[in-house]
C-alpha cells in the first residue's frame, strides 16, 4: 500500500491560528508539536495494518519545515520546502499512491502554501471553483482525483470536516477543534489521537478504487480587492474580465487551473 500524506498545522488539536502565531513563537513551537503527533499517529495507524506500506508526506506548514522527520517510522519519506510548482501542497502526488490523507487542514483558509498565498493575503478577495470556496482542501482534492487517487482521510476543524462529509461521504474524517468567533474548542491531543488512530484504520479498510469522479468542467471565479489587480489578472490567456474587480476562468483540465492559481 502507497500513501500519499499531505500535513499542515491551521487545522490540528486547538489551534488558535496565524495570528496568535505570528506574536507567540512558544504558541507555535507547542503547535508544531501537536502537529507531528497527529502525524504520527496516522503512520502509526497504517502500520499497524500493513507495516511494508510506503507512506510519502508532504510537510505544508508555513516554510515547509515543520515536520519532525527524526520521529517518524522508517517506511516514510518527507518533501520539505517548496518547488513553486502547480501542485503546491500535493507536491509528489502521482498515479501510483492507493489513497491520499490530508491532516491538519482549515476550512476557513485559502491554499496558503501555493505560490499565490501572498496575492490572496494581499490582492485577492474571493476565489471559487465551480461555485464552491476554493479551500486548500477543495484544491487538494481536486489535485489527487486527477491524479486518479482517492481521498480517504481528513483531518482540521469542525467546519471543514461537516463540509466534507457533504461533498464526499467516502471520506473518513475527524474534527480537531471547531472555531466560534476569534475562540477555539478542542479536546486533548491525547483524545484526538485516539479519534484519529481509528478513523484512519478505517479508511484505509476501506481502501478501494475511486467513486468520485473529478468534474468536466472547471469555472473559476476570482474577485480582487483592486479593480488594477483584476486588470492586470485578465491578460492571462483563457480569462475575462467580468466586472471591474472579478475575473472567470474555465477549463476541463485542473492542471490548467492549478496553473493559473501560480500566475495570477
């Protein structure tokens, strides 16, 4: 069995966010350490089924150096930093991998490991696929069903797990902390792990082919705080520019989306 792992850090076992972050570095070191655990728990689940998996992680987090690669089993490998290419957080995702898990994930925030997080912080106001907000889940999603692998395991917080289970009920998922204003819910580390350790024996029981197909057609939509920015974003080919601060793209190739998502 292959798995592909993609981890970040918004979505794990009580976390505030980047802000609290960004002012607390000991806040953010104890995160990180909340974050390698949930990590390890999920190898710890797959190989307690099949220990001669091949289990490849991609590290998501700010830099893409959070990963503690000192703890993890020795049937794992771990792509750390950035290539800035199209697949961003799915770097090293392919054909070959049975299924994919996604941990550590927030509803609530874009993709902010692509090359484009500095343009949404700064210039981009909304950004759509299909009519749905393109979180970085949406996009990892998409990302390994067209690669023809399935996702079968999310993690991050509550209102990103309820939107899952929705869009794709083949998806095992547990929630890690739900948000409610600027404050956050959680249980222990300890009891999430536990969550986490059987809802990832369970997904991968039930392992098997891919049910959701990715869709034909890709609209997407980007509305800009700036009407310059949306201007300049309409010379990318295929664009048009429907009012002063929005543009649309469509395309039946994702990998022509993520690519856009690189450039404009």
């Amino acid at each position: 069995m292959k798995v592909f792992i993609s981890v970040d850090i918004g979505g794990t076992c009580g976390a505030t966010g980047y802000e609290n972050w960004h002012y607390d570095n000991d806040e953010l070191v104890h995160q990180i350490g909340i974050m390698n655990g949930e990590l390890q728990t999920v190898c710890d689940a797959i190989n307690d089924i099949e220990s001669t998996s091949e289990i490849v992680i991609k590290d998501s987090f700010g830099d893409g150096t959070g990963v503690d690669i000192s703890k993890l089993p020795a049937n794992t490998s771990v792509i750390r930093g950035w290539d800035g290419g199209p697949l961003g957080p799915m770097q090293g995702i392919n054909d070959s991998f049975d299924m994919t898990m996604l941990l550590g994930y927030n509803r609530e925030a874009y993709t902010r490991s692509t090359c484009t997080i500095g343009r949404i912080d700064r210039e981009i106001s909304d950004l759509k696929i299909n009519g749905a907000m393109a979180s970085e889940f949406l996009i990892s999603y998409y990302t390994s069903l067209y690669f023809g692998v399935p996702v079968k395991f999310v993690s991050g917080d509550k209102s990103l797990c309820d939107m899952v289970e929705v869009f794709d009920s083949q998806i095992n998922t547990v929630y890690t902390v739900e948000r409610i204003g600027a404050s956050v819910i959680s249980d222990t580390p300890e009891f999430v792990n536990q969550l986490i350790f059987k809802e990832a024996q369970r997904a991968i029981s039930n392992a098997g082919p891919i049910e959701n197909q990715i869709p034909e057609v890709f609209e997407v939509e980007i509305e800009y705080r700036q009407s310059a920015y949306a201007y300049r974003a309409s010379f990318y080919p295929g664009t048009i520019l429907t009012d002063p601060r929005t543009i649309k793209y469509s395309s039946n190739d994702f990998m022509e989306v993520l690519r856009l998502l690189m450039f404009i």
